[in-house]
DNA sequence: ACCTGAACACCGTTCAAGT
DNA sequence: ACCTGAACACCGTTCAAGT
C-alpha cells in the first residue's frame, strides 16, 4: 500500500525547506501530536501541520498519502508510549492491571489524539509488539490458546473504549465540558421525587459516582473473571 | 443557557423558508440524523443540512446556538431510540442486558451519528428517563442505594464506551475499514514465530476473535459481578 | 527528487439587509 | 420576527512549476 512512500530509516537526501527544516515521517508525527496536545484535536490540519514544521503543507503528501495515514502513525506512537520503561512481574494479573492502566493514562495525556485513534488496528510495529506481548503474558499464565485469545480481546477493548469514552470527554471544549459537569451538579440533583423518584433519592450519590471514571471499576471486575478460567495447576 | 431560543413547544408562527419549509429544532434533528445515516458523519455540515431542509444554512442558528448544541439534541434523540417498544419484565438481569444490547443496537444502526455523540451528557428529556428507569430497575431489584449508582455507573459507560468503538470502527470509510480487517486476516496470522512466538501460535484463533464485538461477552461478565452485590432476601 | 504555490471545492459563523 | 446572502477566516488535496 505505501509503497511508493520514504521508508521509515531511509536514508535518502532531502532537501531541506525553505525555513531549514530537514522533514521526515517521525518528524512529522511528533509534531503532530505536540500540536494536538498544545492546541486541541482541531489543530491538527495540514496547513497548521506545515505551518509548524516550517513547510509548505502539500510537502507532507510525500510521507503519508493523506490524513488518515498519518492518524494511523499517530495511534502507532501512543501504543508505543504504553510500554515505555514497563517490564514483566511474572505475575499476569499485577502485569494486566499495570498494563491496563498504562495505556488508559497513555491515552488520557494526549486526550484529543487518543479520540482520533483509540478504535483503530494500525498494524504498526508498536501495535504488534503490545498483540504479542499481552497474548504471551496470558499464554504464560497457563491459559489455553481459546482462552488467552478472548480474554485479549475483551481486555483490549475494554481499555481502548474507557481510555476513548474518557478521553472524549477530556478533549472537549471547555464551555462544553463545564456544561455537562452542570448537568450532574444541579440538573440531575434536582428532580422533583413526584416525576423522579429514583433520581431523586440518588441525585447526590450520582454526582459523586459520575465524577470519576468507571474503568478501575470494571477493570478489576474484569481481571476477577478472567482468573476464573484459568486451569489449577498440574502437580 | 438557551433561553432566547425557541422552546421545543413553542407555537409561534413561523414564515416558511423560500422552497416551503417550515422549520422546527425537531425537523432538523430528525434531518439531520438521516443526512449523518445516509451520507456519512462527514455529511453533517451546516450548509448541507440547509440545504436538505431547503433553508438558507444560516438560518438554523435561530434553533441551535451552534453545530455542538445541535449534536447534543441528536444524542438525545438516539437515547430516546433505545426504549422504543420496551417495557420493563421484572426480571432486573433480563432488563439490563436487554437495555444493553438496545443501546448497542440503537448506537451501531446510525454509527457516525454515535461517535460523535455516545460520550455526551445531553441533561435531555430522553437521557433523563433513561437515568431514572435504570436506577429505578436497579433499586427495585433490592440494590442498595450506592450500589445501585456505582452498578449504574459500570453499565452506562461500559455500553456507551463499546457502542462507541464499534461504531467508530463501522463509519470508517470502507477503504479504511477493509485495510484494518486485512491486517487482522493477513499480517498478523502470518508472522514469524522466530520473532513472535505467541501471534504465530494464536494468530488464526485471533482473526476470528477480533471480527466480532467484545461487548455481549463484557456485558455478561458486568451482569454476573453485579449479581454478586445483591443482598439475599429476607423473609 | 523534493518542495512550493496556486487552484479547487469545500467548511462554521456572523451580521446587515430584506420581507 | 424570521429568513437570506454576502463576507470572513478557515479546511484537504492536487498538480504544474520551480530548484
């Protein structure tokens, strides 16, 4: 598919832009993700992506054939991020529940990045890397090759769909954001018991929950179920 | 906040536009939807709304103080979808996980709408019976109050989260969604075990896995640890 | 070979002018 | 009172022209 793009350690000459900047694809995609975490989702567009890397905009065409490729280099990245300075317990549920965690605040600290990429397969080497790494934490727990693969896959999606549903709500304007924190605060605090009861008579607990994210929660629960299925040990 | 725009209600007479419209916020949510369902997120732009509606695009800032208040009473009409023809059964196990796979279902038949709205608090009238009834299932179930909330809480943003992942991987443009299904059905069920022991040895049982949602399997495991919290009746 | 600049077909939003 | 139309400040992407 890109096979007409720069390699990613080519070592071709280039010519430097206008402005000096000597380009190149992980150039670009650090830029990128700076500009997104200074200036919100919306500031990645090519022109301002040019702008700040001192290029003209229709140069970045030459390493990724268009937006959505270089959104699939970002993703790439922030899985990379997960694994930065982690290392194997030996022991899967403290690995799984560190790893969950990691790539929940890997996402939240890139909140409008994390929005754009969190669903998506990027097939990159930092994706394949955390496929092997977390199906070989669960095949070396002893779990069957069925089993590992399923819990792989409620255990990813789990954390990407907190770590997206989390980070939307972090990525929003803050106008929009301090709107909806109102509408715990005092709209859902102060139903009348007539229309309401039950929100009524649970306003307060709702506005104490609602405020925290429910991925710790169902994390755990998650890891308790999946140490149900695993075999007790032979001898 | 939107106290000089018109109340859903209101019954002032309104002038019809020059092609014959007459305009109302539920027409153009309604309108909107269908533009988002049949042409794609990407389709939701002013203009081409105005033009659908057969109004100058401007003149729908007399409805919606802008795009993000205008998404907000679409989220609520989503919600508003998932309780269409249900009635309560008794049976609170039975009522969730039908709640849950409804708002699946309801999120996923207009994808690109649910991504852009499933992570929104709208404090719409549609979200607040939706709050309401299932605290409301829970409570009667003879959950304590706090359990109630934080189950409530687990439930929600577990199904909004999934729904929002599956949805976000179904409004890909197809040339997007085909590239991420190769690379679960051709790269990783062929890498070299040398390097990657654990994706060659599960690589085809993983291609079957990531085809399907995560979520019935989650949705299941959530009920069962919710089960677990339910006090034992007395008498 | 690679970057540039103009061009094309779009955006959301505002506001004075029309009816 | 409500809709219109022009205007402003933006978009992503292509492609011939420059170096």
């Amino acid at each position: 598919m890109a096979d007409r793009l720069p390699a990613e350690g080519s070592h071709r000459r280039r010519r430097p832009t206008k402005q000096g900047t000597v380009l190149s694809a992980g150039l670009i995609v650090e830029t990128a993700l700076r500009l997104i975490r200074e200036h919100g989702a919306s500031a990645l567009t090519v022109r301002r992506l040019g702008a700040a890397l001192g290029a003209d905009p229709s140069a970045l065409y030459r390493y990724f054939r268009n937006t959505d490729e270089l959104l699939l280099a970002v993703a790439d990245e922030l899985i990379g991020q997960v694994w930065v300075g982690w290392a194997a317990s030996g022991d899967w549920r403290a690995d799984l529940r560190d790893l969950g965690l990691r790539m929940h605040a890997a996402f939240l600290a890139h909140p409008q990045a994390a929005v754009l990429t969190a669903h998506r397969t990027t097939g990159g080497p930092h994706e394949t890397h955390a496929i092997e790494t977390i199906i070989g934490v669960l095949r070396g727990a002893g779990f069957p090759d069925p089993a590992a693969v399923a819990i792989y896959h409620g255990f990813v999606d789990l954390g990407l769909s907190q770590a997206a549903l989390d980070a939307a709500h972090l990525a929003l304007p803050a106008e929009a954001r301090e709107a909806e924190r109102r509408v715990w605060q005092r709209t859902y605090t102060s139903m009348p018991a007539g229309t309401h009861p039950h929100l009524a008579a649970t306003g307060t607990l709702l506005r104490n929950e609602m405020g925290r994210s429910a991925y710790p929660q169902l994390l755990e629960l998650f890891l308790d179920a999946a140490a149900i299925r695993l075999p007790r040990k032979a001898g």
